[in-house]
C-alpha cells in the first residue's frame, strides 16, 4: 500500500511541476509580444484627424464696473486670475467698495475654468446666484465681484 500511495505522492508532483511549467512559459510568451498602442487620442491628435478648428480661447469681458473699464477681457491660463482692491492682483478694483482685498480667483484646470470665492465679505455671484466654493464657468455665464460684472465667453 505504501509503494502505491508513493507512486501516486510523486505522479502527483510530476503532473503540478508540468503545470507550473506551462503556466510560467504561457506567460513569458505574452510578455515577449509588442505592447498595443493606446487607442485614446488626445484632443490635439482628434482635431488634426477630423479637421475641427481649434476652440475659442476662454475669456472673461468687463460688462459693467466702477474700477476696470468696459470691454477689459482676462484670459485664463496657466496662472490664476485673481480678483480684488489689493494691488497684487490681476484685476485691482481698487475703486470698487464692494469688493475684498482678495476677493475671488478664476483658474483654468483640464476640466473647466473654475471661479473660486476667497471669503469675500459681499460673495461673489454667477447668473444671480452666490457662489459657494467653486463654480465651474459655462459660456455666457454673468459673473458680479462686487460692483463689477464680467461676462464668461468661450
């Protein structure tokens, strides 16, 4: 009984180790085939294929406001736009009482341009409605820092 159940011991063994084998060398064969390209465009590359013109850049355009005048446009970009009557910001509203030392910032992301309220004492407003955090900016939207009002485009 035991030369039986040893024959069986080692036939089992036989029959993992070929298992493994194979396993192992299955797997060596797939990492030796070139790697798949991606199949995800960036929007450069989709544009160059379907011939879209690229979009509008985003910009912000003073409609309305006692410090900056009217028509003024701000691109957002790389480096934040900030808002407020302190002399370090992009747009000073120096003349502009309602409006905080710093008072809001306008960044661009890959998802969106984004209007940020910095604890403004007045709050900053999108299309009537006070901001709360973050706002995304959509086309047209009207944007109030305090007496000020700018109009997103895209």
């Amino acid at each position: 009984m035991e030369p039986v159940l040893l024959a069986l011991k080692a036939a089992f063994l036989v029959v993992l180790y070929v298992f493994i084998w194979r396993v192992v060398r299955s797997a060596a064969r797939d990492l030796r085939v070139a790697p798949q390209e991606s199949f995800v465009l960036a929007p450069e590359q989709a544009r160059a294929i379907t011939g879209e013109p690229p979009p509008a850049p985003a910009r912000l355009v003073v409609v309305d406001g006692p410090s900056l005048e009217h028509g003024t446009v701000f691109e957002p970009g790389p480096v934040a736009l900030t808002f407020g009557r302190a002399g370090d910001n992009t747009a000073v509203l120096d003349t502009d009482d309602y409006a905080s030392t710093h008072h809001a910032r306008v960044e661009a992301t890959r998802d969106g341009v984004w209007l940020v309220d910095l604890g403004s004492t007045n709050g900053t407003w999108v299309n009537g409605e006070q901001v709360d955090g973050r706002h995304r900016l959509r086309n047209g939207d009207l944007v109030r820092i305090g007496q000020t009002e700018l109009r997103y485009e895209r």
